[in-house]
C-alpha cells in the first residue's frame, strides 16, 4: 500500500504544479492591470535617478556630425534626451513626434545612439531625418548604464542645471508629449 501512495504523489505534484504557475501568472497579470487601472501609467516607472545630476558622460560623435554628447551639454537649458538605436522598431514609432519637436525649436533634443554601429545609426538618421541638435554614440551601453536604461526608446527631461526631472520609457505618444512632458518643459523654464 505504502508503495502505491508513493507512485502517486509524484504524479500529484505533476499535475498540480501547472495549476499553480497559472495561479500565480494570472495573479501577476491581474495586479498589473489594477495598477494601470488605478491611476499608474506603466510608462513612469519610477527611476532611482530623479531630482539627481545627469550622469558623467563624454561621448563620441557620430561620423560627420562634429560633437559628442557631453554632461556639459546637459546643464545649458532645459533639454530631452532620447536613447535610441536603428535596431529599435519601437524608436521608429516615436520618430515623426521626435521630428515635430525638433520642427518646433522649442527645446534642445539630444541622442544616444544606443549600442549601434555609427553606420548604421547614420544610414537610419538619413533615411527617417534627424531631430537631434547633438548625438553621441554608446556602444557598450556606459552612458545607458549611468541613466538606468532599462530599452530603447527612453526619454529623459534634463533641467537647466543638468538635473534629470523626468523620464518616460517607450515611444513618446502625442497624449504623453502634450500632457506631460510638453508641460513638464514649460514648468521648468519658469
């Protein structure tokens, strides 16, 4: 008999663990949308680096395009920093608002081109357009490293005195751009 209960207990547990692993998935799912539902934007994460200096930078320029991107460049106005990369489809979504920004001269838009082959980021620029006043380059992912990147796209708002106020993770959306972080600028030039 002792036999028999041991054969089946594995088979129990066999049977049981699936059950389990969907409990919990959907328990994860089932917050995560109360938390959307609830009033938290799963694009404002959180970042460790808010109200904290930009991070030490100094990157190289793309081919042809004169500067870098240095933390210098950080501290001289209100400015975004976009990470992005020619692998990035999400970052080709977002382009055109990144275009209309820059149209608009209204506030410095710099890059990172974000673990890229400089080629390869110059080929996208000249296909898609460029919206940025200066853009370094980041091949092994230092500079988005220091930022806390966690994918591309990303958009930092970088006060006057280089102090990161804001950032938004995935494709800036027209919604996102007029209501938060359009505002967000003209708050912090006042």
């Amino acid at each position: 008999m002792d036999d028999i209960q041991e054969k089946r207990s594995p088979r129990r547990w066999t049977a049981i663990l699936p059950v389990v692993i969907v409990a919990l998935l959907v328990g994860a799912f089932a917050k995560r949308l109360m938390d959307v539902e609830g009033g938290q934007d799963p694009q404002q994460v959180q970042s460790v680096l808010l109200d904290t200096p930009v991070p030490d930078i100094d990157l190289p320029p793309l081919p042809d395009r004169g500067a870098g991107l240095t933390t210098a460049d950080l501290k001289r106005d209100v400015s975004l920093v976009n990470v992005w990369g020619s692998w990035c489809v999400a970052c080709l979504s977002e382009h055109p608002l990144l275009m209309d920004v820059a149209e608009q001269n209204d506030i410095p838009l710099h890059g990172i081109a974000w673990r890229d082959e400089p080629s390869a980021s110059v080929r996208w620029l000249a296909r898609n357009g460029d919206p940025y006043d200066l853009i370094g380059q980041d091949p092994v992912s230092e500079a988005a490293i220091a930022f806390g990147v966690t994918g591309a796209p990303e958009t930092f708002v970088v006060d006057a005195d280089g102090i990161i106020r804001y950032k938004h993770i995935g494709p800036i959306t027209p919604d996102a751009w007029s209501n938060t972080i359009a505002p967000l600028v003209e708050q912090l030039r006042q």
